[in-house]
C-alpha cells in the first residue's frame, strides 16, 4: 500500500528527553505500546523501544547508521534530510501504510538535543472507521442522489443547504439554482407560505411530521407528501431541518378513482336491486291481475300499466348499456349519416306530446340544420333534455325547442322555466349519478345518468354541450354540432397480461 502522507513542518526544537530514576533518558518509552526509535546527531541508532524492536523483528540495530541498515523504515527516507544532522531536521507528521500487511502508522519525527526521536503509533483501526465512515459517506450521497423524491435540508433560515437532482428536477432548476434560497423565493406565495408554515411547525416541535400540500400549476394540480425533522449537532442543538417530498398526485388520482368505482358499484347495484326489481315486480303482479280477467276497462288500464313499467326497465338498461360503454371504450358510439335536426326535433316533441297531452311542447328553428349526425343517437340527446325538462319545470309552463343553423355548426337548444340548478350543482351536472334538485316527483324518475350519456353522445359527434340557469331565464341546455361527425378512431389495443 502506498503511504498518504500529510506532512506538516515546524520549526526545529530541541527540549532533551528527561531522565528517569536512572534508567536512562528513554526508559519511560518502553512501557508504551507505539514503537519509538531514537538515534544521534549522525543517525547512530541509540534506543529502540520494544514495539519498534517488533517490527524490525526483534533485530536492534543498536550503534548501527540508520541511514545504512533501515533507510525505509516508516517511510523516513521520503521525509527527512539524511544528508543533515539528525538533530538539524525538522518536526514531521504523516500517516504510513506498513509493507505487506494491513498496518497503519501515524509517523512523527521531533528533533532532540543531540539527534532525533523517530514515534510510530499504530492507527489501522482509527483509519479503518475513516474508511468505512467515508464508504458510508459515499454510499449515503449517492442514495440520496438517485433518489426519486426530493430529498434537502435546510438551516434555521429556511436556506437549502442540500437537494438532489430529483428536487431540484421538481422545481424546473439546477441544484446550484436552489442552494442558498428559500421557498418563498422559489415558489408561488400559496406554496411558499405552506412550506414555510411546515417548516416553522416543525421547529417548534423538534419532531418529525408529515405534511401533504397542494401544488396548482398551469399543467394542473400536484399533490406532494413531505415528512420533515429537525437536525442536531453532537450537544443536542437544532441547527436545521431535513426533509423528503414525493410527488403522489398518481397517487391520490388512483385512490380517487377506486373511490369512484366502488361507489358506481354501490350505485349500480342498487339500481338493479331496486329500480328494475321494483318495475319488474308490477310487471309479475299486473300479469297476474290481467289473467283473472274482468272489464276490457280494466283490461286495458292493467296492460298500460305493464307497458310503463317495461318501458321503464327498458330505458334503464339502455342507459346503464351506454354508461358501461362509454365507462369501457372511453365514448359512445355513433354512425354518422345525413340527418335534418328541424326533423328530429318535431318527431321528438310528437312523442312526448302524445305522452305529456297536458304539457306545452314547441319547436322552433331558423336556418339550414341539415348535417352528417347519428339521427337515432342524437334523438337520444334530444329525449333526455326534453324528459328533463318536463320533470324539473312547472307543468304550466312550455318546454321550447330550438334548432338554429349556422355556416359550419348546427346549435340546439331546450328551454324551461321553474327553479334554477343550483351554482354549485352546475359544475357536476354532467358527471355519472349526479341528480338534480329532487322533489317527491322527481325521485323516481331520475337515475343520475341521463346527463352522463347526453355529454358522451355529444362529444362523441365533437361537439359541446353547455347549461346556463337562473331564476329569471330559466334553465337552458345548449348543444353545438359541427356539420359533420367523423366516428372516432377505435383506441388501440391494450396488451394483455398472461
């Protein structure tokens, strides 16, 4: 092994070496375990200790030149002056690797009067924890290097002191960007202000905590878990913080959409459980009363009523069909082919007229509505609006429709009076189970997915659906269809497990 040496000159001294009881002025050394090795002014060797006479193997090279019989010895020929007077050299220091084997010395040279007092004190082991403190070193730097989440410190200003690339990548910067600076310069004042909160919490308990933060971005939402403590010096002193931040807004989206399943579960079991049952049940009991017989009267009130109740199974299973559609393909599906929207809408609003006789139903439209649609999906949308409208306006007021065309796009709109949508519904109101305002005639009627298929329907042709309500204009649905609807592309295949 090679020797590191660390060489540190000082000025020459020469203080003698007391006597002790008449033993010599060495003997006090031969009691200690480092090796020690005196010579004279011309390098004749007068005192070798026991430990040194250990390693030169039991061989004292006792009135012998040093120079001529161990010119090696702990490395001394690279750091003194055989040339000069032992007593002339100066104090030396450096550390020496003994040949051969795995031996470490810290070598110092200290000038006497009359010659030279060579020490050797072993440090193998003191090198050794060197080594494995800088292993551990390295190896801790480099885990917090790779790390994926943001690892730092800081001082008691809140300045980073340390990050990784990983948290400087976080903030769009370079470490060297970071260093030095504190998360109200770095951040938005919302986040600068949180983290800062977080930090101040932390140094007032002196204990480790965890703290989940909400980043908003022009991307969109981020959500960061930090845990977070304090760091001490060797006498117990706060001097800063350390911390940890993951990014778990993948995180926090798959726990929300494991909440969504679970409560469509919830949702669509008790609608096979209670909302076809229930229609399914009047169906067996009508069929029942239907064949005891009786009045054609009453013959022809219990067939109405078996046809309500499955027509009311049927629509449901179209809907539930085209929720689970659109929940599995990602949109409904269409088949565009030349359509007149002034058609649709007047078949539509007959149907509903014969059904509602008491209801007011019109239709109006302006311009050319002729376009390439899906007529069967789009009467759908259509249907839904209107039956929406009949449920949650006024039975004295009218439902209108409209049908507006213009250059590239046909607009339609359905209008009714009554209580507006609430402000805080109008945000969710296309999203799957979401129901309107309920009343004792509503709840029945509505399944919370009528909207849902609406939207899909819509965008499925690429167009929007827009709702404005208030309790002066009323409630207004607005859809706008480009003239012509392509089907969209099927979605590539996802590779299946095995």
């Amino acid at each position: 092994m090679a020797h590191a040496p660390a060489n540190k000159r000082q000025p020459a001294a020469a203080p003698a070496m007391p006597d002790t009881s008449g033993l010599g002025p060495y003997a006090i050394l031969d009691g200690l375990p480092d090796a020690f090795l005196a010579v004279d002014a011309e390098w004749r060797v007068v005192y070798v200790n026991p430990r040194m006479a250990e390693l030169l193997a039991e061989q004292a090279p006792l009135g012998q030149d040093l120079r001529h019989t161990y010119p090696d010895l702990l490395g001394l020929r690279q750091h003194v002056r055989f040339e000069q007077a032992a007593s002339t050299q100066d104090c030396v220091s450096y550390e020496y690797a003994w040949p051969e084997s795995d031996t470490w010395f810290e070598v110092r040279t200290r000038p006497l009067a009359g010659g030279l007092l060579v020490h050797g004190r072993d440090i193998t082991s003191e090198r050794h924890a060197r080594e494995q403190a800088r292993r551990t070193d390295a190896l801790l730097a480099s885990l917090i290097e790779e790390a994926p989440d943001a690892v730092f410190t800081k001082d008691l200003e809140g300045r980073y002191q340390l990050i990784n690339a990983a948290g400087a990548r976080a903030l769009g910067r370079r470490p060297d960007g970071v260093l030095g600076r504190t998360d109200l310069e770095l951040f938005s004042d919302e986040m600068g202000q949180a983290f800062t909160a977080n930090d101040r919490a932390v140094f007032a308990s002196e204990k480790t905590l965890s703290f989940e933060n909400v980043e908003h971005t022009s991307s969109g939402k981020r959500v960061w878990l930090s845990t977070k403590g304090v760091l001490r010096d060797e006498s117990g002193r706060v001097y800063g913080l350390f911390g940890l931040s993951r990014d778990i807004t993948t995180r926090k989206w798959s726990e929300e959409e494991t909440r969504r399943h679970s409560e469509f579960q919830e949702h669509l079991m008790g609608i096979i459980s209670h909302d076809i049952r229930s229609p399914l049940g009047a169906i067996m009991n009508w069929s029942r009363v239907l064949a005891t017989g009786g009045s054609p009267e009453d013959a022809a009130r219990t067939s109405q009523r078996i046809s309500t109740a499955a027509v009311r199974i049927e629509r449901l299973t179209r809907l539930l069909l085209d929720f689970t559609r659109a929940r599995l393909v990602g949109s409904v599906v269409i088949e565009p082919r030349t359509a007149e929207l002034k058609e649709l809408l007047d078949k539509v609003a007959h149907e509903f007229r014969i059904a509602y006789p008491q209801r007011d139903i019109s239709v109006e439209h302006k311009g050319n509505t002729r376009g390439q649609w899906d007529p069967d999906r789009l009467a759908q949308v259509v249907s839904n609006l209107v039956e929406n409208a009949l449920k949650y306006g006024p039975a004295g007021e009218p439902v209108r429709l409209k049908a507006i065309g213009l250059r590239t796009k046909v607009v339609v709109e359905v209008h009714n009076e009554g209580r507006p949508i609430p402000e805080s519904q109008l945000p969710h109101l296309f999203e799957p189970f979401r129901r309107g305002p309920q009343t004792a005639r509503t709840l029945k009627m509505s399944y919370g997915l009528g909207l849902y298929i609406v939207r899909e329907i819509v965008q499925a042709h690429g167009g929007t659906i827009e709702v404005s309500s208030s309790e002066a204009d009323g409630t207004r649905f607005t859809v706008t269809l480009p003239r012509r609807s392509m089907p969209p592309l099927p979605a590539p295949q996802q590779p299946r497990l095995l």
